[in-house]
C-alpha cells in the first residue's frame, strides 16, 4: 500500500516543481500505468516512492509518501524494503558481467537463503525469457535483453511493490509484450503491486488496471483505463499518444455520426462501427 498525501518536490537550484501537490492511495495488487509528457515529472514521482528523493537529489520535498507505512523521507531505507525499481538509465544500474551475477548479486544482498537461491533465479530469467543468457556477458546483450535482465533481477527478489519507469523503451513490441505479461503474472500470481511509466498505451490499455496522467508535476487525470481513455481530450491536449481508432472515435464524434463510449481497441471499435453502418448512431 502506497500514500502519497500533498507531494510536492522542487530539485535544488530549480524554481518550478517537479511534483505539485501529488495525492494518491495505491493498494495492493494495483496494476498502475503512469502516462504523460517528457518533463511531466513520472520519474520523480516514481523516485519519491521509493526514496531516491529527496536522498540521493537534494531539494525541497513537502508532503509524506507512505510505503507500508513507511515515511519515505524519515525512514527510506524503510519504504524502499518492500520495492523493487527499474530505472530509465539501465546500464546505470547493471553491476555484473554476466548475466546470472547480476541477479545472483541481488539476491545474495538482500539475505536470501542459500537454498533457495538457485530457483529463485531459474523462475525469474525463465518468467522474462531469458534462461538461454544466463551465462552470457552482459556487454554482448541488445539493449532489450539488459532490460529483461534488470526486469528478472528486481523480480527475483520478490518485492511487494515493482516500480518500473520505461522499462520498455529499447524494446521492440513482441519483447515489450513480453514483459507486460511477466508483469501480468507477478500482479496476478504473486499479488506484486505494479506501478509502471511506459508510453506505449496500448499496451497499458491492455494490461494495467488503473491509469494516471501527468503534465507539469500535477496529477491531471487517475482512474479505471477506461475512465480515463474517456477523456481523450486531455490526453491528447497533453501529447500522449492515445490509440488511432480512439481518435477515429473521436473524429466520428464530432462530425456527430456517434455518440457512445471511445474504443481503445479494435474489438470495441469494430462494435462502434458496426452500431454505426447499421444505423445506430446514439447507443
Ligand atoms: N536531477 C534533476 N535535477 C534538476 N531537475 C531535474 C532533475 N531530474 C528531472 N528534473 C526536472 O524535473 C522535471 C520532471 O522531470 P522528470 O521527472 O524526469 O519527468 P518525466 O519522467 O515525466 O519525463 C523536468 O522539468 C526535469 O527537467
Ligand atoms: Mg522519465
């Protein structure tokens, strides 16, 4: 469980916030999308959670963030136990050569007992497909496949919470679906809460539960995927990317050929076109 109650963050020497007055409860097992603008502060939030702010970037930090409890701030060696981040920067957070250390790393620094060691790291590299590098170095790997390795690496050690902040953003779309459905089964099998930035929507659509939206430190939209996808406006005001047949939805609105829900996906806006060819216009 996640509060974040009045979060606002300013990054030293900087005169706007990155975060402004940020509110939100994040229960177990959420599956949470964070969509937004370049700038729109999705990293530093996703830092707040798991307390790299204000420790490691120095600034002005109101507000509490709770993780299980635990103060971010005053305790964040605390609230940082219970997750699990995936950063942007991977090769920042690569510390081995090769690819079975680096998860070996991990579990060997977080007390994990010997015995359980071995499976642990089986089930992870095999869950993120990757059981056939396990002995590769980790320099010869595409940038998907270090993605993956981090992905297995943070996941192996089982934390109640995975924060992961465009973890999919070197991958192409069979590989960045990939990781949506590891992430569907650590959400789904284990109860991880997963609160995830990612820009490719489609497969947030597909995948997550709840959506949030930033833009310019504040929260400008959260809510169930389609509650949100409903304000199309917005998002796309913003310069998020929201899926074509939702703006052909959008278009057929306007020119008032139909009135019902947007379709985010082809099944539903097959049923929308349908509703509309056979005259239908106001379901
Ligand atoms: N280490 C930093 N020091 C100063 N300003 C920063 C730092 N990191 C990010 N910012 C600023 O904070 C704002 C939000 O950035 P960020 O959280 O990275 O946005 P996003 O992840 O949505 O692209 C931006 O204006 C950015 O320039
Ligand atoms: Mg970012």
């Amino acid at each position: 469980m996640i509060s974040v109650r009045n979060v606002s963050f300013r990054y030293r020497g900087r005169e706007t916030f990155a975060l402004a007055e940020i509110n939100m409860e994040i229960p177990d097992g959420e599956f949470l999308g964070i969509i937004g603008p370049s700038g729109a502060g999705k990293s530093t939030l996703i830092c707040a959670l798991n307390g790299v702010i204000p420790r490691h970037y120095p600034g002005d930090f109101y507000g509490e963030a709770l993780v299980e409890g635990y103060d971010s701030v005053e305790s964040p060696g605390d609230a940082a136990r219970s997750t699990g981040s995936v950063f942007q920067d991977i090769d920042g957070q690569i510390s081995a050569s090769v690819v079975e250390d680096e998860v070996l790393f991990g579990l060997e620094n977080f007390g994990v007992p010997r015995d359980e060691i071995g499976g642990r790291m089986e089930e992870a590299l095999a869950a993120a497909g990757i059981s056939d590098l396990r002995e590769r170095s980790v320099h010869s790997l595409s940038g998907g496949q270090k993605q993956k390795v981090i992905i297995a690496a943070v996941a192996a050690l089982r934390p109640r919470i995975m924060l992961l902040d465009e973890p999919t953003g070197e991958l192409d779309p069979a590989s960045s679906r990939s990781v949506f459905e590891f992430l569907k089964r650590l959400n789904g099998e284990y109860g991880v809460t997963i609160v995830i930035v990612e820009q490719k929507i489609m497969l947030l659509c597909e995948f997550a539960k709840r959506l949030a939206m930033m833009e310019k430190g504040r929260l400008v939209l959260d809510g169930g995927v389609q509650e949100v996808l409903q304000k199309a406006d917005v998002l796309e005001n913003a310069g998020v990317n929201i899926p074509r047949v939702t703006t052909l939805a959008r278009r057929l609105r306007s020119g008032g050929l139909y009135h019902g829900e947007l379709p985010w996906n082809l099944n539903a806006a097959e049923k929308m076109m349908r509703g509309i060819l056979s005259g239908h216009t106001a379901f």
